[in-house]
C-alpha cells in the first residue's frame, strides 16, 4: 500500500469531496489535506465544519484554473498525491450554460496536470510515490439500452456538454500519463447518493419537494435508469484506488443498484411521507411529467468487477438502508437545505423550474 503525507484535493467543499477528505483523514492519521475548491453554487464549507479545527486539515478558495495559484500552491506544499474532484457536475446546468463546463472540467483539469508535471517530473525526479487521481463518471461511456453495463473497456460515446468535458478532462490525463510519465489513476462512478448532495440531483430534490409538498418534475415517462452508489462506498472506492491503485489503470465503480427514476420517486414518496407521518400515498399527486432533458440518456449500469477482483473493494450498504439514511440526515438538516438553496440556487431554479 503507497502512503501519501500532503495531498491535494480539488472540489472538497461539494458533495463527494466532502465525504472523500473526511474518510481520508479519518484512516490516514498522518495524511495532511490541502482543500482547494472555489466555493460555487455547489460548494459549501458547511460540509466541512466538524473538521475546521483539525490541524491536518486547510482549506484554500479559488479556481483549478488559476495558474499562478495552482504554481504557488504546488511550490509552497510537497503534494504527494492530488485528488482531483473539482467540477461542474450538473447535466442540466451543461444543457444551459455549457461554456463553465469546458472551463472548468477541460481548462482547469489541464492547469492542474500541468503544475503536476512541473512539480514532480524532470532533472531526475522519482514520481513512482505520487499520483495525480482524477475522478470521473460513468456518463463518459454514453448510454445503455435494456441490457449490458459499461466496463472499463467501453468505448467512450459521451452525450451532453458536461459528459464530454469530463471524457475531454480523462483523456487530458490519460494523455499526460502516456506523453510525460505522469503517475496517474482514473475512476468511473455511477450515481453517489447520501448527505450533503446539492438539491438539484434527483434525490435531494425530491427529498426538498416532498417535505414542501411542492410539485415533483420527473423528466418524460420517468424511464430512465441510473445505478445508485451510496457517497461513502464512492469515498472508500477511491481510498483504496489511491492506495492500491496501479498507475495509468482506470477503475469503474457502481453498486449494481439500478432503478427506474419513477420508481425512485414512489420511494422517496413512501420514505418521506411516512417519515412526516403523513398518510402513505399523500405525496403522490405532486408527480408532474415534465419536458424531457435534451439528449437524456436512458440508462447506466456499472461492471465494478475489476476494483473488486483487484483490489478488494465492496460496496458496503444496502440501497433502501441507504436511502432511508439519506432521507432522514436531509430532514433533520433542513438548516443546511435552505441555507444552500438559498441565493443563486433560488434564482436558478426560478429560472429552470419556474414554480413547479
Ligand atoms: P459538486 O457539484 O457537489 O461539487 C463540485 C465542487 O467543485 C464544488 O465544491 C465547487 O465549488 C467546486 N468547483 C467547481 N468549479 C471549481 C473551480 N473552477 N475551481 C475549484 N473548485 C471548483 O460535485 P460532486 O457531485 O461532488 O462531484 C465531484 C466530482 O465527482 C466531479 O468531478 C464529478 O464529475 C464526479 N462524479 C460525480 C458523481 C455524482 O453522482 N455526483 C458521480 C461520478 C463522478
Ligand atoms: O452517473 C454519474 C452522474 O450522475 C454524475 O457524473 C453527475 O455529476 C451527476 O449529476 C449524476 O448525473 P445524472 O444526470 O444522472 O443525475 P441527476 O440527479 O441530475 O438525474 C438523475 C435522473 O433523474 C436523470 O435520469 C434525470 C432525472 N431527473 C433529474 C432531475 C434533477 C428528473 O427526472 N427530474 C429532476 O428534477
């Protein structure tokens, strides 16, 4: 197992990252966190608050695309490893605006590559004890019809403006790897659930608009299937990967967990009104079917088998634990709910949802 002392992680104020920096110094008591993420719409040092005095632990604000900064901050700390997670992660907001896609995913992936390079290769530099981790998405792979899965060996066929800037961002590393010997490793994951997910994902959503009793968009017939993997299974996947990781390999990682979002939908209907103590069924009449997503693909599913059979790791909960979980930490945190919808959230959703 490789050890890493100062690591870089991009985008630990959003939903992943917050669950990624604190696994990592939960199980790595002599591991240093550098946090460096822009603090958009979808980041919130509320997700960090229990660490704020853990002097292993400092946040920086800015921009992965900011070259100066990003040197600096490489001259300034030894980074051993960097953990790649900032993004605009969105597929609706790509639909909208794709240029901050492009900026951020492509452009600031880019800027970060290349303060690696400079950092840890050249003049006879062993890089063999670090690693630059990017974390990527199963919609690289494009989408599935009723059968099959994405394995590490599909072809990429991304779809949206946010699916290609993160196929473009893989291929950038990938590129970096081959070209200059950059120690890096790639993973693929389905949809995360669990606390602190921004609520304009489905579940979050729907979480918000069933306690509001407020109407619930589901896109077209409802149909679609994603595969759903609970945050702190992604966050202990990419720990290991880190670890145990080969360099230049890519790992898929899902739950086979898939569902149909109408059916995700009854659930949460069912797990929130019962947990409000309303009538089962009450919730059910705020199914509104709304325009379809542009260019939204039908399904995903994951083959995790190689970072299972490589290196050991497992999901480890049931899904309707899971969502049962979920649902309760955005009920009894309606605190953070309306604090990080409140301001540009709101005026965004105005602007895309209208009063739905
Ligand atoms: P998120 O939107 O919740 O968080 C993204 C974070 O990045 C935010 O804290 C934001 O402030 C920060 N950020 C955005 N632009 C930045 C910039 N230019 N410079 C610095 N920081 C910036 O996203 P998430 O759902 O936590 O996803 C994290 C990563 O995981 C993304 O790369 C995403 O593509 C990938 N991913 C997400 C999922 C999922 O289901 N959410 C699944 C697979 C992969
Ligand atoms: O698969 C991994 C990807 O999962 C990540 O790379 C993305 O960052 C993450 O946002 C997520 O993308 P999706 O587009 O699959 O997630 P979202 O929660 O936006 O939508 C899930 C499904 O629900 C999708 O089929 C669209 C549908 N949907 C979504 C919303 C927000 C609705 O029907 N109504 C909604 O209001």
């Amino acid at each position: 197992m490789k050890q890493f002392k100062t690591v870089l992680v991009t985008g630990g104020a959003g939903f992943i990252g917050s669950h990624v920096i604190r696994r990592l110094l939960k199980e790595h008591a002599d591991m240093h966190v550098v946090n460096l993420d822009l603090l958009t719409y979808a980041g919130n040092l509320e997700n960090l608050r229990d660490l704020e005095s853990n002097e292993r632990y400092a946040f920086i604000k800015g921009d992965i695309g900011d070259t100066a900064l990003i040197q600096q901050l490489f001259d300034q700390h030894d980074f051993d490893a960097v953990v790649h997670l900032a993004a605009e992660s969105h597929v609706d907001r790509s639909i909208e605006n794709p240029m901050a896609f492009l900026e951020t995913n492509i452009i600031g992936t880019a800027t970060l590559l290349h303060a690696a390079k400079n950092a840890w290769l050249g003049d006879g530099k062993d890089a063999s004890n670090r690693c630059f981790y990017h974390v990527s998405t199963d919609e690289v792979y494009g989408s599935l019809g009723a059968e099959g899965v994405f394995s590490e060996e599909t072809p990429y066929d991304p779809r949206s403006p946010y699916s290609s800037s993160k196929a473009s961002s893989d291929h950038l590393v990938r590129a970096w790897h081959h070209t200059y010997g950059l120690p890096i490793v790639i993973s693929n994951c389905s949809n995360n659930y669990g606390a602190h997910q921004f609520p304009e994902k489905l579940i979050p959503l729907m979480i918000r608009n069933v306690r509001d009793q407020r109407p619930l968009p589901v896109y077209g017939e409802g149909l679609n299937i994603r595969d759903w993997l609970w945050v702190e299974d992604h966050a202990s996947a990419i720990d290991t990967i880190l670890h145990n990781g080969t360099s230049g390999r890519t790992y898929n990682i899902g739950g086979l967990n898939e569902w149909r979002n109408i059916d995700l939908v009854h659930a949460l209907i069912r797990e929130v009104d019962a947990a409000m103590g309303r009538p089962e069924g009450t919730s059910l009449a705020l199914i509104t079917f709304v325009t379809d997503r542009a260019g939204h693909d039908m399904r995903y599913a994951i083959d995790a088998s190689r970072i299972e059979s490589e290196l050991g790791w497992q999901p480890s909960i049931q899904f309707e634990d899971g969502l049962k979980e979920t649902v309760r930490w955005y009920l009894d945190n309606a605190e953070w709910m309306d604090s990080v919808t409140s301001g540009n959230y709101q005026q965004y959703y105005e602007t895309m949802y209208g009063n739905r």
